[in-house]
C-alpha cells in the first residue's frame, strides 16, 4: 500500500484572491428597482356563530381523564429565603410566612390555582374547608 504525503498549499495555490482580513469584500450597490405592489386581496367575512356539534372523541377524552391522578397542594404561605438563612435554621425557629394565621389557604392542583379555603380539623387530621373556587 502506498503512503501519500500531502504537501501545504503554497502562495502561488491562492493567486487571484484578495486578503480581505476581518472585513467584509466590496459590495456594488446598484440601486435594484421596487417590487412592484401586491395585488389586494379581499378580507375573507368571517363565517357565522354556530353552535358546535358535540365532539365524541373530546367527550371521551374527559371522562377518560376525570380518573387521571392530580398533585393537590394546600399553600399556607410563602416567603423567599437565602440558602445562608436555611442553613443557620435551628429546631424551634419561627420561620415568618407572610399571612395572618386566620387567612385562607391556596389550593393548588398541578401548579395552578384552583380554589381557596380554611383549614379545619378532620378527626384529628389537617383538612382544607373550599370557601371559593377560583377560575
């Protein structure tokens, strides 16, 4: 098998180009004659309101999905810490929410606000009373 060696181009391989360095090459600017205008077209009349048949697939689709497991979060409050904070924490600390103790509580169910409510007792377990559903 032959080994071929390539040789580096040389000066005379670049004859006839110009070194234009980082700036752009000459440009002629002829002055290009204006399109002409477009031709108008009319505005298509947007159709009438009629009421939309029922969907069957759609339909299905959400009786499908009423069984689909939400992430239900009850939010009591909110406040913004640095990292510096949460690491001199210690155990007793009060850690200021930003809410009076007797304001409702956000429900939130899959990162959106949902409806807002109080918390009450359930047999000895934390519950959320819904006072207002929000849209």
């Amino acid at each position: 098998m032959k080994k071929e060696t390539k040789t580096p181009p040389s000066p005379a391989d670049f004859e006839g180009f110009e070194d234009w360095g980082d700036e752009s090459p000459p440009v002629d600017h002829k002055e290009d004659p204006a399109p002409p205008p477009a031709p108008e077209v009319p505005k298509p009349k947007a159709p009438k309101a009629q009421k939309a048949a029922p969907n069957p697939v759609l339909e299905e689709t959400v009786h499908m999905s009423a069984d689909v497991p939400v992430h239900l979060v009850a939010v009591i409050g909110r406040t913004t810490v640095s990292v510096k904070d949460i690491m001199n924490y210690q155990m007793g600390q009060i850690v200021d929410l930003g809410r009076p103790p007797g304001e409702t509580v956000d429900l939130v169910a899959s990162g959106k606000l949902f409806a807002r409510g109080e918390l009450v007792d359930i047999d000895g377990k934390l519950g959320v009373r819904i006072i207002k559903l929000v849209k």
